[in-house]
C-alpha cells in the first residue's frame, strides 16, 4: 500500500462513494470498524451495503471534500454531497495502526439555495493558519458552546466576537451578530428552542475546529456539529449541519451515534 497520510486515506474512502473504486476499502480495517451512522450496518459489510445500494439510485453519487484536517487519531472532512439527494456533511474517522476502525458523521439535505448573505455550507476559505493554536483554539471554541450554546454564561456572548465581524453559512442566518440575533428572535418568535445539552468532542488543526454536541432543535433530538474559524482569538467564521437523531427503533446498529467520540 502506498504511504499516505490518515486525511488523504479518508479522503480517498468517500470519494469511492462517487468513483466506486475499491482500492481505498483496503484503508478499513476489515475485522474491526465500528459504523456510528445509525441508518447503515455495523462493520465492513454495512458500509458495502450501503454502497451497493446507492449504485440502484438514479442520480449519480457526487463527493466533493472540501475541508479536511487530522486531530492525532482523526480525522475530519467537510463535504458537499449528492448521494440520495444533495447534502452537506462531516465525518469523523479514527485510526488505528494506520488502518480506519470507526466512523462517525452528521448529513443534512441541502437544495442549493445561499442564506441570506449569500452563503453556502461550503464556500469561504480553505487555508489553514496558526497551527500552533490549535490547542488555545479548540479551548475558544468549547467555551463558546459552553458559554453561549448550552447558555451557561450567555452574556459572554460579544466576547468571543471582533465586534460585527462574523461570516455565517447556516442557511437560515446572515453574517454578523446583529444577523445571528435576529434569526434567534424569529426562532423564539415561533416558539422553537435551539438546545445544546453535550459536547462530545472537539476536534481541531490550527485555525480550524469542529465540535460535536448533542441536544434538541424543536424539540427533536438533535446532533450539532458546528464548525468554527478562529483568527486571532475570535470566532471569524462558521458552518454547521444539524440532523435530527433517528429513534432507537430505527437504528442500524447499537453503536450510537456519538459513542466513543472523547
């Protein structure tokens, strides 16, 4: 097998979603993968599955990483998607002896259309900068959820922003605070409640970090992964998906979704 990092082997096993080639399935450890998406089967031959199931669908498979990085033993992709209809998405993958033993990730269905400032859950930037932050940098960003998200010291909220300065790609909200206030007012307006109850990881390569968490949204459970850009100790940028937990009774498997994330 050629050497090649743990981002590049997991960038090459989703991209086989689209290309259907099978030399990245060598990077699975096949006696030992533990699947946490909750609507495919455990193991090798759940992900083989799935697979051989998208091939019947009538649109072609698309696979489109845009942000990868690698967190010791992660690794994290961002994605644009088209496989059952189009989507945004993460997945987490953990290595072990340099073979792929567990993956985890967050999809949402997205049609295309930019929020209201005219971004996608893909576009800004790529580059990764201050990798010697990446530490003080993750700390920001789980302070933030905790503070702010989970509403634990919410008037700290201005605190982790350079003023108005904050470009969003949620597909409900526009840039800045003053677009993020008004989209919490609407919410409230309506009588829904954004609730985040637990991270359950958070994972990050310089300028770069994403956190997991769980919680409800309209009262569903719900799984957050919210992607930040934090430049010079402030939160620059964002992106998230959001995707409501299955019932127990329809899961897959008995992994759970979050298990094993730390």
């Amino acid at each position: 097998m050629k050497e090649i990092s743990k981002k590049q082997m997991a960038v090459e096993l989703l991209k086989a979603i689209e290309t259907g080639a099978s030399e990245p399935i060598a990077y699975v450890n096949a006696e030992h993968y533990t699947q946490h998406n909750l609507t495919v089967g455990d193991g090798l031959a759940g992900f083989g599955a799935a697979l051989a199931g998208l091939a019947e669908y009538p649109e072609k498979a698309r696979v489109n990483t845009v942000r990868a990085f690698e967190d010791g033993d992660f690794v994290v992709l961002h994605t644009d998607y088209n496989f059952y209809g189009p989507k945004a998405g993460f997945d987490i993958f953990r290595f072990e002896d340099g073979k792929i033993v567990e993956h985890w990730d967050n999809l949402m269905p997205y049609d295309g259309t930019p929020n209201p400032s005219g971004h996608t859950p893909f576009d800004g930037t790529t580059d990764f900068a201050d990798i010697d932050k990446t530490e003080e940098n993750k700390t920001i960003a789980r302070h933030f959820v905790e503070d702010v998200l989970m509403g634990k010291t919410p008037g700290k909220l201005t605190d982790y922003f350079d003023g108005n300065n904050y470009i969003q790609h949620n597909t409900a909200i526009a840039d800045g605070l003053d677009g993020l206030g008004a989209a919490l007012a609407a919410m409230a307006e309506q009588g829904i409640k954004m609730e985040y109850y637990k991270i359950h990881t958070v994972l990050g390569h310089g300028n770069f970090v994403l956190a997991v968490s769980e919680g409800a949204f309209a009262g569903k459970p719900t799984s957050y992964y919210d992607l930040f850009r934090i430049e010079n100790g402030k939160i620059a940028e964002h992106w998230d998906v959001m995707e409501t937990i299955a019932p127990v009774s329809e899961w897959k498997h008995e992994n759970g979704k979050f298990a094993g994330l730390k």
